[in-house]
C-alpha cells in the first residue's frame, strides 16, 4: 500500500483546517465569560435529565415543565436538608469557640467585660487615639489603603455579577431541559456530513466514560465520607457525622475535600478549649485520621472503584493520575481519570482500530448464533 502524497491542494486544505481550529480556539477564548454560562447550564441539565425523565414517565407526572419544577424542588429540597445538617451545628461550634475565647481572655485579663474594658481603654488614651488619627504616618497609611478598599468593591461587584450570571446559568439549564432530546441529537449538524460519523462516535464514547466517571466517583465519595464519619466518631472528635458528609460531598470533585482541614483546626481548638485537652494531640489524631483514610481511599478504593466503573487496571489509573497532575497540577488530578479514558476510548477506535474490529467480531458471532 502507498503512502499518499502531499500535493499542494492538500497542503492547504491541512493548513486551512489547522486555521479554523486556532481561530476557534481563539474564538473560544475570547467568548469564555459568555459561554462558560451556558457550558455548566448543559452540564447540570446532563445530571438532572435522568431524573426528570423519571419523574415524568415513571412517576407520571404531565409535561415536561412541570416534570423539570417537581425535579428541581425535589433537589433543593436535599440540598436544603444536607445544608441542615452540616451548617448550623457548624455555627454552633464556632459560638461556642468565641464564648470560650471571650472567657478565657476576660479570666486572664482579670476583666468582668470585654466591651466595658475597651470603652474604658478609650477613655483613658482619648488623646493618643486623636494624635495618632491627626498624625502623618496615619494619613499615609489611608492613602495607602484606599486602592485595597475599591479593590474590595470592586470583588463585591464581581459577587453581584457571579449572583446575576448563575440566575442565567438556571434559565440556560431550564430550556436545555425543555428540549434536551432534540438538542442532543441535532448538535451533530453543525458540522458537515462527510464527518459526522466520527463526531457521533467521539461523543457517544464521551458521554459513556463520563456516565462511568459520575458514577464511580460518586461511589468513591460516599465510601469517603463514610470513612470519616467513622474515623471522627472513634476519636470523638466534635461533629463527627456532620463533618463526614460535608468531606464526602466536597470529594465529588476530586481532592476539593483536603480544603475540610480548615474546619478540622477550628473544631480541634474548640474540643481543646471546652475539655482542657491538649490541642496538638487533638490535631494530630484528627489529621492521623484524614491521613488513613486518604491511603484507603488512593491505594483500594480508587483503583478498585474506578478501575472497575472505567476499565482501567490499578496501575495504569494511579500512573494517568501521577501524570496528569505533575503536568496540570490540582486540575490534573479532576480530570485525569476522564480524559484518560476518553484518549484511551479514541486510540482503541481510531488508531488501532480495536473497538471497530470488536464490534464486527460480535456482529458475525450474532448472525452464526441467529443462523
């Protein structure tokens, strides 16, 4: 078989197509503030469409707007109750933190009121207090903060436009959900019909190794926050469950949940202050317990979980997960299991031709076992 030549009309139809990519790329780039909206609007419509197909053919419930409102109060409704869960008694611990702290500063102060004790200081130094605002160190030092405070308005405006943009991203999601079928299937036209077949296939091995990635992960993070819920009940450690849940929805993104440690220190102060143990033992046991847990969960759970939800072996997960995240960092390690199987998925189908010989070796087996 010859090698084809590269004539100078193929040539430039190459260069062509290699132009619109970098332009769409570019484009793309360009469009993020605008189309990054709409891209998670498509992702929670994927998530939620299974169950509102449930609820409108098997709960049989009339319409698809209506089907869409009962889905939508239903997850808020467990979203309110997980929130119930996991933030007041959050609240209260910290209450309890500052009344101890005010306690233990009112007792080694030799001071009955914090309040009446700073309005007496204010009294006592009333000169120094207006010196010091008349001074010029004073007025140098509000010229110098003054850009950090527009900076602080300026991240508020921010805020307000995050708040604006996810009341657009609902909207998005809602229509998505209107028309999810007919979306999903005529996407494919905006590309030309000689390569259609290859974009159908690409998403649907997309859409299959992203469906086994939800649900692994998923899994992987149930058994995680049931490991900490047992971990922080056997050292006793304040709000075992709570905390346990909060770490176990946090690792539906991978590794978000090391960001727990913050409340970790917070609740082993509190547990210091309030039983007059030592608060080093306390962090330690904590974070023997975070540190346990996070083996099991990178040497068995994982590999098990998602090697076997993904098709992946041990080894080859654990090496995709090393790779990625020495190349992208702590994005690396979100999606190195997805794209993994995705450029394994493109290779098998595309490069070594497996899948397609897999599916004609099953095609004849079919026809010999029909004959």
């Amino acid at each position: 078989m010859g090698e084809k030549t590269i004539t100078f009309d193929r040539f430039v139809r190459i260069l062509g197509y290699c132009l619109i990519v970098v332009i769409v790329l570019l484009l793309l780039n360009y469009l993020s503030g605008v189309l990054l909206p709409f891209a998670v609007a498509w992702l929670l419509a994927y998530l939620l469409y299974p169950a509102v197909k449930f609820v409108q053919f098997k709960m049989h419930v009339p319409g698809r707007v209506l089907s869409i409102i009962v889905t939508l109060i239903a997850v808020t409704a467990v979203i309110a109750g997980v929130t119930w869960a996991i933030i007041p008694p959050m609240i209260e611990q910290f209450e309890k933190l500052g009344q101890l702290a005010t306690d233990y500063i009112e007792k080694s102060a030799n001071i009955s009121s914090i309040p009446n004790a700073v309005k007496q200081w204010v009294q006592d130094n009333h000169d120094q207090i207006i010196s010091f605002f008349q001074s010029r160190d004073f007025t140098e030092g509000l010229q110098k903060a003054m850009p950090q405070v527009f900076s602080v308005l300026g991240q508020t405006a921010s805020i307000i436009i995050s708040i604006a943009a996810s009341l657009i991203t609902l909207l998005y999601m809602f229509f998505i959900l209107m028309d999810y079928e007919y979306l999903t299937d005529a996407w494919i036209k905006i590309f030309p019909k000689k390569s259609r077949p290859f974009w159908r296939e690409l998403a649907t091995d997309a859409e299959r190794e992203l469906n086994h990635y939800i649900r692994g992960q998923g899994l992987v993070a149930l058994i995680m926050g049931i490991l900490f819920c047992i971990g922080f009940t056997i050292i006793g450690f304040p709000m075992a469950i709570g905390l346990g849940i909060l770490i176990g929805i946090m690792d539906l993104v991978p590794y978000l949940h090391t960001f727990a440690l913050i409340p970790t220190v917070f609740l082993a102060l509190l547990k210091a202050a309030d039983t007059g143990q030592n608060f080093w033992w306390i962090l330690i046991s904590a974070l023997a317990v975070f540190a346990i847990v996070q083996v099991i969960i990178d040497m068995v759970v994982t590999p098990k979980v998602m090697g076997k939800a993904m098709g992946l072996n041990p080894a080859i997960l654990l090496l995709s997960l090393s790779v990625w995240g020495a190349l992208l960092g702590f994005i690396g390690l979100i999606i190195a299991l997805p794209l993994t199987t995705l450029l394994m998925a493109y290779y098998q189908r595309y490069v070594t031709k497996e899948d397609v010989e897999e599916e004609a070796t099953n095609e004849e087996i079919a026809e010999k076992t029909a004959q």
